[in-house]
C-alpha cells in the first residue's frame, strides 16, 4: 500500500493598488515569490483588465522569461493607466 499525505492548500488574496508605470516590475516580483497561484489586474473603478493563472512549480528562472510576452502587454496598457487594482491569490500548502 502506498501512503499518502493528506495536504491541504490554502488560499488567500491579496488586494494592491499601484501605479500602473511600476505594474511590470511588481508582477516581475510576484512571479519569482513562487507562491502566487493568480494575478488579477483591475481598473481602479474594478473592471477587470487581465488575469493571469500562474503554474505553481515553474522554475523561478525561466518563469520571467515564460510570461515575457504577458508582460509585454502590461507595459503597454500601464502607458495607458494611471493607477491599477492587483488582486494576488496566493497559495500554501498545510504540512509546510
């Protein structure tokens, strides 16, 4: 018989506003934390502008260099923004 561990995930969200110029930079750092399952992007009147599901287990190397593309777009709406809402989900497993 094989045994298994009972683990369970916990998930929370944060809510952050932010000035959309430093959105990239700070979704740079919160993909490297490891931990965040989701980021969503907001208008600051809460219309939603992006959602990002994040792999959990992507080497924090090449996670960068996966979203590059995601990140690209952001650049190019926080031109358009002066502030954004982020909603970070975040995940933990019990037994940590």
């Amino acid at each position: 018989m094989c045994d298994k561990e009972n683990k369970e995930e916990r998930t929370w969200t944060e809510k952050i506003e932010i000035e959309a110029g430093k959105l990239v930079d700070r979704v740079k750092e919160l993909i490297q934390e490891g931990n965040v399952r989701r980021l969503i992007i907001r208008k600051t009147n809460g219309d939603l502008l992006l959602e990002i599901p994040l792999t959990a287990g992507v080497a924090v190397g090449s996670a960068v260099t996966i979203f590059a593309p995601v990140l690209a777009a952001l650049g190019a709406m926080a031109a358009l923004l002066a502030k954004v809402k982020v909603e970070i989900v975040r995940t933990k497993d019990e037994g940590e």
